[in-house]
C-alpha cells in the first residue's frame, strides 16, 4: 500500500510531464495550461480555506494584483517576450503576498460570515482600484505583457505548461509539507473549534494570516503567468469575480481539505468550462449551464468526491463500519489498572 | 501565596452581574471543589481565569504573578488547562490527532516539523490509555460516545504538563462506574502534583474528592472551607435550597 | 452646500431603495442564517418582470408590483425549497455557492430573453422632477422613497404586530429553542425566503426607475448589499435600514464633492475600515467567545 502512496503520485507526474508530447495541438496544450493554472490556484485556496475553514471568496484581488505587478514590471523595466518574464513570477507573487498581509490582516479580525464579505469587498475594493488609477494601471484600456515572438506557433505552449506545471508541483508540495506538520494540524483544528484551539497554546492569529499570505503568494504568480499567457489585461479580466467562484468549486467538487482534491476538481471543471465557452459562445447559455452544473454539484456531492469515495471506501473494506460509536472503552473493566503516565515534557 | 488566586473580580453581561467582587484561592497540589446554585459564576469565573472572557474589575494571579485577561493561549502556556462544560473536541480530527493539538514544542522549527514527534507519539498513547481509550486512536472524535469524548478532552488537557486544571463539569452526563474513574485518574494525579479545581453540581463527587470547597452564590464567594464545614454552613443551604 | 444637500437628499433617496432589497438579504441571514448571494440578481429580476409588464402589457410600474411581488414570492418559495433546504452540513458556506450559482442562472436566461443592452424602465415620473426652494427633486425618487416606506413600514408591523412575525424573530434569536416551543422554523424560513425575495422585486423596480440596468450589473448590486449588511450587523433589520441610508448618503455626497469614480471605492473602503475597528458591524452582536 505505502509504495502505491509514493508510486501513483509519481507516475501522475510523469503523465504530467509526458502530456505535451504526447498531445502537441496548441488548442489542446492551451486548455492544459488554464487547467494547471486552476490546479495550482485551487491548491494554494484549500491551503487557506480548505485547512483553517474560513471561506475566502476574494482571492482573485490577488491573482489580479500579480497580473499587473508582472505587467507593470514588465513595462517598465522593458523586459522582452521570451524566458526572463518566468523569473519574474516570483516577484509578482510577492507583491500579491505584500498586499494580503494587511488585507488578511483586517480581514481576520471577522469570523464566518463577516469574512467571506470582507474578502469580497476587498476584491472589489481592488478591482475598482485597477479602473481608477489610471496613471497606473491604463484604466479599463488594460495593459499589454511581452510577446516572445522567437517562439514558433508549435512551441509556444510549451514553456508556460512547464512553467505551469512547477507552480503546481510547488504549491502542492507546500501544501503536503503543511497538511504533515504542527503548523498544519494547528489549521485544521482552527477548522474545527478556533477558540478550543487558542485554548490549548496554538497561536491561531498568526496561523491563520499566514496561511493567508501564502496562498495569495500562490495566487500572485498564478495571476502573473495567466496574463504573460494571454498577452494582455484589464481589469475586469484580471480582476474576475468568477476567478474566485471557479476555483472554490473546483475545491469543493474534489474534496475540500484534501490534498488531491483541488486537482481533482481543477481537472475535471477547467476543461468543462473551455469547452462550453467554446461550444455554447452565445454567453447567455454559457452562464446558464455553468449556473446549473453548480448547482448539481453542490447538491450531489456536498462533501466532494474524494471524501465521498473515502467513506465509501471505508465502510466496503470494514465490513460493519468504522464509522459508528465503538463500546470498547468503558465498562468493560470497571476497576482498571491505572497506568500512570510519565510526568515531564516530552523532550523532542 | 496560593498557586492560583482570584481577587475582586467582576463580570457584567449587559445587566447581568455574572461576577460580584468574587475572591477565590486554589492551594498548590489541592484538589478544591468550586459549586453554586445555577448562574452563580462558576464557569464565567474559569472563562475569566482561562482569557476567555475579559474582566470588569479585580485581578487573576499564578504563582505570584498577575495573568488578568491573558489570551488563552498564554494562560496554556502558563500552565493553567481546562475542560469545558459541554466537551469541546476537535471532531474532524482523528482521537491521537486531537492529542497533539495542544502545544507542547515551542518554536518555528517545531512548527514545521512533523506533527508529532515519536517521544511525543509515545506520551499521547501513554495519556489515551490512561484514560482508557487507546483502542479508539485512530477514530474521528466525532464518532466517539460522549463519555469517550469527556475522556478525551481530560487526556489531551494534561499532555502539555499543566500545573493547574479546571474541570467543569467532568461528572456531568457519565455513568456511575465511569464517574468513579475519573475521580480515581484526578487522584493519582494530584499524587503526582497536579492541582485540581473542580466545577461540579454532583455533591457526592465532590465531597469524595476535594479537600477544600468554595461556594458561589449570585456571582459572590459565600463560603469556603472543607466539605464537611461547607455543607452545613446555613449560607450555604439557604443558596440551595432557599429563595 | 447646495452640492452637498443635493448629494445628502439622493442618497437619501437611494439608500431607501437599497434598504428595500438590504432588508430582505438581512431577514433572510438572520432566520436562516445563510447569505443570500444571489438577492442582487433577484432585484434585477424583478427590474425586469417590471420592465416586461411595462412594455409588453403597458401596466404601470408600481401597479405591476401587485403581480411581480406575489410572483417573486412564490419563486423564492421555490428557490428555497428546491435549493437551500436539501443543504444540511457546511450551510452558510454551501449557502454561497448555490446562491451565487442561483444568480449565474438567472443572470445567464436574463441575457438570453432581453439580451445584453442596458435598459431602464419608463413611466411619466420618470425623468421629470419638481422643485422645493432650490432643489429638484426627481418624482420617481420621491415615488421610490414612499414605496420603501410602506413596505418597510409593512414589514415592521408584520413583525411586531403579527404571530407569524413573533414566530420569526423567536427563529431569528434561537432556532433551536423555537423548534422547542413548537415554532415550525422550516415554515418560517421558506416564507422568510419568499419575503425576501419579493422585497427584491419591490427594489428591484425601484432600482430599474432610478437607474439604468442589464443582466450583469448584480455584481455592483450584490457587493454593495453585502457591505451594508455587514456594516449594519448581520441580522439587524434597523442596522440594515440606517446603514443604507448613511453609506449612500457618504456615496452621493463623495460623488459631488469629489468624484463620481471613487465614490464607489469609498463604500467598501468604509467598510473596510468600520470593521477594523468594529468587527461585528455598527448593531451586529460580537460573535461571543463560545462556552
């Protein structure tokens, strides 16, 4: 069983690294590239959202942000189309981290509800910043990123789905780092009872915002590789509300707190969505079955799948179930030996 | 100078004075009782105690030094632990899981580290067969019976070597033979050096177990002593059964 | 000064309207606790209902209400119990993405049946105003206001004068506790739901008087109905009410002193910094440390 665990993961990696040869066409290598950019950007939200519990819906201030930090990065340091821009995703990451730690800041200072709205207004607060500051940012003309125009038509995909991919690897990695360490069950038990949590020593203010910065970190670059990708950006584009829908869905649909699921949901929506932009163009109809695909989801499969395939899993293999109340502890043995643990901290 | 010491402390909500000027020791390596009517402050006064609350008025000490409205966190870190009245486990997270929530390495690099540590995997076990549910390590704690659950919580509220923990309530909603458990564990505890200061409405539970109980009435101490002093006290028996 | 009586009396005007389709999205949260994300396309659906009476049939505007709000109503009976009631973990979140996705769907048949162009609705009211001393007041403002404030009105005394409202607010502060004494809180919150929905169909002509519209701008709707909210404290009906006033108020009078661009950016820039210094909103109740 443990070899699968470091077998399977492997291998999907190497099915990653493979797809481009194995499926040249441009149109076909462009939707990958969107869907490993919705990979990576679901991934870094459940770090956030999935582990601390507290439902962000404003993350696409930060996807936006590391848009035009690489845009502007790129015109004003008049960096050519071509490798260098990748270096720069970083930075772009950066900046989008430096603006979500005061806004994760005020922001956490809500709970539940007030939170998500904060994170929302945020976003809007954001967006409509990228209209008005026209010095700065075009207004709504939108800014242009740098063409690598060395590239042939055949190859041009190809660095940004690599590029791509590591971002993935990346944020995936941090996240199973994250899910395995103190740090990590910290969240999670933020996720589940915040104030117990802060009751037993785990400094949950800080936890969260950090939680926060780095999945904004995640989202910064995303953004930033996004626009390099198409070439160009404004802010209603950038800064998209159906950006932080999308890829709370894709979280969702996977399984959120999970470490595959975001993926999961990633690899099966983003494609989804290209084709019905493609097919049903009329946006009218776009939205609607969008809209209704939603719906079943969120009805079906209100847990996600990979928690829905889990406990379905369990209760096949464990006969009876392990998931009902064992009677085993008390009363069996009313006088029980008391074992006595032993005293003193533990010594790492 | 007791270990853990209450002076003065008031506690409004809106209208309601939920503590009065209320002045509570705890001795070092006691067990002492804390009882009262209903809504006479007990738990209000270990919210107060723990930072879960913040105070109108008065001061909190531990050993010596003033801890009045310190986060919780801190008041963990001090050494002060408690239990709550209606058991708060983590329930999404598995039994062993919920035993290493409670900060035990300090530190950045602890942080990062795994989230336990084989020493530390060790003393969970030590602590969940302790209390006896060793067996159930590996189930979300949601599935556990609400005994099991009161069980956990004591188990996890002592990995981190507490010198002083507030139980509310710990024999509320448990069957007979367990509540003769859990008096036993507290005992040889305390042995240990553990300090103890108990909420609970079970007279018998108490008496059995505390050498010195505190009585709170309409948010006030109205009477401490031993339990066999406390019981008689007319003050004591007016609160109760009186007006 | 002149300018800025003339911004405090159209925000005065507005923020009622608001308060119309804000008092809906806050009854709703407080009884069933979920956050109505798709109340701003609801309020453009009802903008359109009225617009459609209004072209297709020649019913005036206000009259139509008499068939839009039961409409609506009946359609939030069904919104509610088709989608928010199958939700039984995680259901304040859930809540979002099927609210929002409520609104997608809307949003998407709307650009469908009156296409994308911006319309607005007309009436003799519309466009002419009259004056007191030195202002024009415009009458589909005042026209508006007095709407607010019948059903506004209307929804106070159903609340406190009515045994339907009583079972309401008893849901509104515990749920549980009023299954308890036999409140039927399922009932209470599908017609709750049905309430605020036809609250949106009132704003929702209102809104389309007073401005210009398309399937898209419940966005803007949206965000600024869920900053007044929160500013007034979830829940909080009153809050709701003042805080619609106040911010459009600072809106129209930022938008004449200063610019019309960053009045917009003004709303949720208070917002921002009301909730930094007042996390539970101006009347909302500090989420207390739970025992």
């Amino acid at each position: 069983m443990k070899i699968l665990r470091i077998a399977g993961p492997l291998a999907f990696l190497a099915v990653l690294v493979a797809f481009p040869q194995i499926f040249p066409s441009p149109a076909i290598t462009t939707v990958a590239v969107f869907t490993l950019l919705f990979a990576t950007a679901a991934t870094a939200w459940n770090i956030f959202s999935g582990y601390t519990g507290y439902i962000a819906l404003g993350h696409a201030a930060f996807f936006g942000i590391g848009s035009y930090a690489l845009a502007l990065m790129c015109k004003d340091w008049k960096v050519p189309g071509g490798y260098l821009p990748f270096l720069l995703l970083p930075v772009a990451g950066l900046v989008a981290a430096a603006f979500s730690l005061p806004l994760g800041w005020i922001a956490l200072r809500t709970r539940r509800h007030a939170f998500v709205v904060i994170t929302i207004a945020i976003f809007f607060v954001m967006q409509l910043m990228a209209f008005n500051l026209h010095g700065l940012t075009n207004g709504s003309a939108g800014m242009e990123l740098p063409i690598p125009i060395h590239w042939s038509g055949k190859f041009f995909n190809l660095p940004f789905y690599y590029v791509a991919l590591f971002l993935l690897v990346l944020a995936l990695a941090a996240s199973w780092w994250i899910r395995n360490s103190k740090y990590g069950l910290g969240l999670l038990a933020i996720r589940d009872d915040e104030d117990r949590a802060l009751g037993l020593g785990v400094k949950t203010g800080p936890a969260k915002l950090s939680a926060f910065v780095l999945s904004a970190f995640f989202f910064g670059m995303v953004g930033a590789l996004h626009a390099y990708f198409v070439e160009s950006i404004y802010p209603a584009f950038a800064f998209d509300p159906l950006i932080d829908v999308a890829v709370a869905l894709m979280a969702f649909l996977g399984g959120l707190g999970t470490l595959a699921g975001p993926i999961l949901g990633a690899l099966i929506l983003e494609p989804t969505q290209q084709y019905f932009t493609v097919r049903f163009s009329q946006n009218g109809y776009y939205l609607i079955v969008y809209g209704l695909l939603f719906l079943v989801i969120i009805l079906v499969l209100p847990e996600g799948i990979l928690p829905t395939l889990r406990k379905v899993w369990l209760k096949r293999w464990s006969g009876r179930g392990r998931s009902g109340p064992v009677e085993s502890a008390e009363g069996a043995h009313p006088k029980m030996a008391i074992k006595m643990p032993q005293k003193g901290r533990v010594e790492p | 100078m007791s270990l853990l010491e209450v002076e003065g402390i008031s506690k409004a909500f809106g209208g309601i004075r939920a503590l009065d000027a209320c002045s509570v020791s705890v001795e070092e390596g006691s067990i002492s009782g804390l009882i009262g009517p209903n809504g006479s402050g007990k738990t209000t006064l270990f919210n107060v105690i723990t930072g879960y609350e913040s105070v109108d008025g008065g001061e909190v000490r531990f050993e010596g030094r003033s801890i009045t409205n310190a986060r919780p966190d801190r008041v963990f870190e001090y050494g002060i632990a408690r239990t709550f009245q209606l058991t708060r486990v983590f329930p999404r997270l598995t039994v062993l899981e919920n035993m290493h929530v409670a900060a035990q390495r300090q530190g950045l690099k602890a942080l990062l580290g795994r989230w336990s540590t084989s020493a530390e995997h060790r003393r969970a076990l030590e602590l969940l067969e302790f209390v006896g549910i060793a067996a159930l390590r590996d189930y979300p704690a949601a599935n556990l019976s609400y005994g099991q659950k009161k069980l956990l919580e004591f188990a996890f509220t002592l990995i981190a070597d507490p010198s002083v923990v507030l139980l509310d309530e710990p024999a509320g909603g448990v069957n007979p033979t367990m509540i003769n458990q859990i008096a036993d564990r507290i005992r040889a505890l305390n042995k240990k050096g553990i300090t103890f200061l108990i909420v609970e409405h079970n007279m018998e539970f108490v008496m059995g177990l505390c050498a010195s109980v505190t009585v709170l009435h309409h948010g006030r101490k109205i009477a401490d002593g031993s339990p066999a002093n406390v019981r008689n006290d007319p003050a004591v028996l007016e609160a109760y059964l009186g007006a | 000064m002149q300018l800025v009586l003339d911004g405090i009396i159209t925000g005065l005007m507005a923020g009622s309207i608001y308060a119309l389709m804000a008092s809906g999205l806050t009854l709703i949260f407080g009884v069933m606790d979920i956050i109505n994300v798709g109340q701003g396309a609801l309020v453009i659906l009802g903008a359109y209902l009225s617009y459609l009476l209004q072209q297709k049939f020649h019913i005036d505007l206000f009259l139509g209400l008499l068939i839009t709000m039961p409409l609506m109503f009946l359609f939030g009976l069904l919104l509610e119990w088709a989608f928010i009631r199958p939700l039984k973990r995680d259901r304040t979140t859930l809540s979002i993405l099927v609210t929002f996705a409520i609104a997608l769907v809307i949003e998407g048949v709307l650009g469908l049946l009156f296409t994308t162009n911006m319309v607005k609705l007309q009436a003799w009211y519309i466009n002419a105003s009259f004056r007191i001393g030195s202002f024009y007041i415009a009458y589909v403002h005042i026209f508006g206001f007095i709407l607010s404030v019948i059903l506004l009105g209307g929804l106070y005394l159903l609340l406190y004068r009515t045994k339907f409202g009583y079972s309401l607010r008893a849901s509104m502060q515990n749920r549980v506790a009023a299954e308890l004494i036999g409140i039927d809180v399922e009932r209470v919150s599908a017609i709750t739901f049905g309430i605020g929905v036809a609250l949106a169909a009132a704003g929702g002509m209102a809104y389309g008087a007073t401005s210009s519209f398309n399937p898209a701008s419940h966005y803007d709707l949206i965000s600024r109905l869920l900053v007044i909210i929160i500013l007034a404290g979830m829940g909080s009906l009153r809050g709701a009410l003042i805080a619609s006033l106040g911010m459009l108020v600072v809106e129209d009078v930022t938008s004449v002193l200063w610019s019309p661009v960053w009045a917009s950016t003004v709303f949720f820039i208070i917002l921002i910094i009301i909730l930094v210094v007042r996390p539970q909103g101006l009347f909302g109740q500090r989420l207390v440390r739970r025992q």
